[in-house]
C-alpha cells in the first residue's frame, strides 16, 4: 500500500518536474551565497549624497514585493520606487526582464532580501548594476543553516541554499530591514533624513503591534499542534519565534529551485500519517501538485500561505502587514481548535 502511494507520488512529481523544466524554473541557474555574491554588495558607508535636480526623487529599486513595500513605507512619497519581483512570483526563480534591468541600470540603489533568496538573479542584477550599489537589508542578521546533513544530502553544491533567506516571516527581523532602509535613504537623500526617520519610526511601532497580534493569535493553537509542514523551508524564522515544531518539507531546502527526492517524499508520508498532521503550507507562488498528492494520500489539507510575495494590491495579502496576518489567520484556522 506504502509503496504504491509512494509510486503514484513519484509519476506525480515527475510530471511536475517536467512542467518546472520546460518553463525554465528549474534550470535557472543558481549561484552560491559565496564570497562572489557577498562581495556584489555595498556597505552603508559606502554611500554618499547623490545630486538630485530639483523635484527629483531618490530612483529606488526592491527586489521582492515585500521588500518593495517595506521600503516604502520607510521612504513614503520621496522616493521612486521600483519592484522587480511581482506578486505572485517565485523570488526564487523569477527571471527578470529587460525591462527590469533596465531600471536597475538607472537606479540609484537596488535592494535586495539578501542571504541568498536572489540568487537566480544575482549574474544579471550584478551586470546591470555596474557602479549602482546593491544593499542587502538583511545584512546584520544572523541566517538559520541546516543542521549540515540535510543540506549535503540534498544539494550537488554544499554551499548553495545553506541559508535560510525568509527573515520577512518574522516581524522583529523586519525591524532589522526597517533601520537599514532609513540609514540607506538618508545616506542617498540626507536632505529628507528627518521624514524618513519619523516613516521608520511609525512602521517600527507597527511592526511591534504585528508581533503581538500574532502571539495572541499563536495563542489560540494549542502547542502540541505548533506543528509546520511546507512545501519548502521557508517558515524557520516564523517558527523559532512562535513556538513551532517544523517536522518537514515537500522541497527539503530553503529554495524552490531545489528538488524534492523519492526518500524524502516516502519519510513525509510516513510522518505524516504517524503525527496525524492536519495541514500541509503550500506557497501561493509555487506549483503545489506534490503538495497536493501527499495530502491527499495522508488526510491532510493543503493550505495556501502567502510567503515569497504578496498578492496584487486588492488581494488579501497587499501589504507586509495584511500578508502575514492573512498567513497566520490560515495556520489558526488549520491547527487551532475547531
Ligand atoms: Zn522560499
């Protein structure tokens, strides 16, 4: 029985590998969060005032929609504000445009989520960006590695995807982005400091009201049912802050552009079933048949969350703000009591 489950499994995840591979997902190259990626990145000290005509504002480009609205709520009606990302794609994946590139040639800064989220696009960013300085907001924060085995055992390259990238999943390492993007606009712009100042100020008090609403929403799972599953690694920061046991993943890494293997599939089903695990967390920006097919196999459901982008800006995940409490409304109503 196990094993025609895991057979089925498999036609599905082939099929579905195949579908990545023939839109270019899965072949996108990935590079390392090496030295050659590090070194791509500015210092804030590196940063001084540019000249800006009059009536001219700071050209501001984000990589990710979450970073983009992060950045500005910071920089609010003084900056021009460009997101390369849109909502409802992969950072992971996502291939930029020439478009895209473009704007990163003319901007005045790019930034990025950092810890290696951006890797697919990093060749690119970096050619484009000759002489433009690339920041990374998550500089300063100290990424959750894998406990070494796992990671060997599912990456060709030991240091690709070692990181976890998903800070944005935990408000107070949003603060973190918060007090970097003020310091690089007001390096940029020291003309509009003080407003950007106050902006940071504003949005750091919300996202400590953030952090509270979402313990007490926490506090209505019981915690032997904190429990995560996804479909790729992406909850580490939410769950070292929350209180949640993550006890595995359909892509047992930190990046959609890894694989799912035949072994870790059959592992999940078997815990699965075991822990009688009511949900498995699918991002709404990936293809979630495997997610799916595992779910239905074990009796558990799937549950989109919103994680590497937001939804279009009527959705239910328009903002940061509205992003993570949409999630954390969907963890409640899947593990707390009914
Ligand atoms: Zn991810």
């Amino acid at each position: 029985m196990r094993a025609l489950k895991v057979a089925t499994l498999l036609i599905t995840l082939g099929s579905v590998m195949f579908a990545m591979t023939s839109c270019g997902a899965v072949g996108a190259p990935t590079e390392t969060l090496g030295a050659s990626q590090r070194e791509q990145f500015a210092s804030l000290e590196a940063l001084s005032a540019i000249d800006l005509d009059p009536g001219v504002r700071p050209s501001v480009v984000a990589t990710t929609s979450v970073v983009a609205d992060v950045t500005q709520h910071v920089g609010g009606e003084w900056i021009e504000l460009t997101a390369l990302i849109p909502p409802g794609s992969d950072p992971h994946t996502h291939e930029l445009s020439p478009g895209d590139l473009r704007a990163v040639a003319q901007a005045d800064v790019v930034l990025l989520n950092g810890l290696g989220l951006e890797a697919a696009l990093m060749t690119s960013i970096g050619q484009a960006a000759e002489g433009v300085p690339l920041i990374s907001l998550s500089e300063g924060i100290e990424g959750l590695r894998f406990d070494s085995l796992e990671a060997e055992a599912h990456t060709d390259h030991p240091e690709e995807g070692q990181v976890d990238p998903h800070v944005w999943l935990d408000p107070l390492l949003v603060k973190v982005w918060v007090e970097r993007v003020k310091d690089v606009l007001s390096a940029l712009d020291p003309a509009h400091a003080d407003v950007y100042g106050r902006n940071a100020a504003a949005y750091l008090q919300t996202l400590d009201e953030l952090d509270q609403w979402i313990r007490a929403e926490v506090g209505r799972i019981p915690a032997s049912r904190r429990i995560l599953v996804t479909d790729h690694h992406a909850l580490g920061y939410f769950a070292a802050r929350y209180g949640f046991e993550i006890v595995g993943a359909v892509i047992p890494a930190y990046s959609t552009a890894a694989s799912a293997s035949a072994q870790g599939l059959a592992e999940l089903v078997e815990v699965l079933e075991a822990r009688q695990i009511p949900a498995i967390f699918v991002s709404t920006t990936i293809n979630p048949r495997v997610a799916a097919r595992l779910a239905d196999d074990t009796g558990a459901l799937t549950v989109p969350l919103y994680i590497g982008a937001l939804s279009d800006p009527e959705g239910p995940a328009g903002t940061y703000l509205d992003m993570m409490r949409a999630d954390v409304q969907a963890m409640v109503a899947a593990l707390g009591d009914s």
